[in-house]
C-alpha cells in the first residue's frame, strides 16, 4: 500500500465484507427456516412505522442489495472509523 488512501480503502473493504457476512447470515436463515419451511412469500414491502409510503422488493436478491445499501449507508463510516483508530493503536503512531 503506496498511501493511507490505500489504507483507508482496505479498512472500508474489510468493513464491508463484515456488513456483507451480517446480511448473508440474515437472507439464508430467511430462505431456509421462514421461506423454505412455511412456503411463505417472496415479496418484501418496506415502509416506514408512521408512513404508508414505502417501496417493494422481489425476492431475496433484491433484498439483499436493499439491506446490503442500507447497513453500508448507516454504519460504514463507522465502522472504518473504529478501525482506523485501532490500527493507529496498534501501530502506536498516538
């Protein structure tokens, strides 16, 4: 790694991969334990507690994504904060 730009990246692809073994873990107990035993829906709607506006997914890879842009859009940034500060500690640059 040339820089901290390079760092940087590296810590956001590991918190990432983090977000994305969270989200893999949620869909197959989806598919296996609600969707494979009840036969149940494919068809998520998501709306807001006190809204009737919302908006639709089909099936678990559109989930997937959903849930994927929101975890990564709610706690990316700190994740790789906390990350960041714990290799500077590590490295007792502080």
């Amino acid at each position: 790694m040339k820089d901290t730009n390079a760092i940087e990246q590296a810590l956001k692809d590991k918190c990432t991969k983090e977000i994305s073994k969270v989200v893999d873990v949620f869909i197959n107990e989806l598919e296996t334990k609600i969707r494979g035993e009840y036969n149940s829906s494919n068809y998520y709607d998501f709306k807001g507690p006190n809204s009737n506006k919302g908006f639709h997914v089909m099936g678990t890879v559109q989930l997937k994504n959903v849930l994927l842009k929101m975890l990564k859009s709610a706690h990316l940034e700190s994740m790789v904060e906390l990350k960041s500060k714990e290799l500077i500690n590590k490295l007792e640059l502080i």
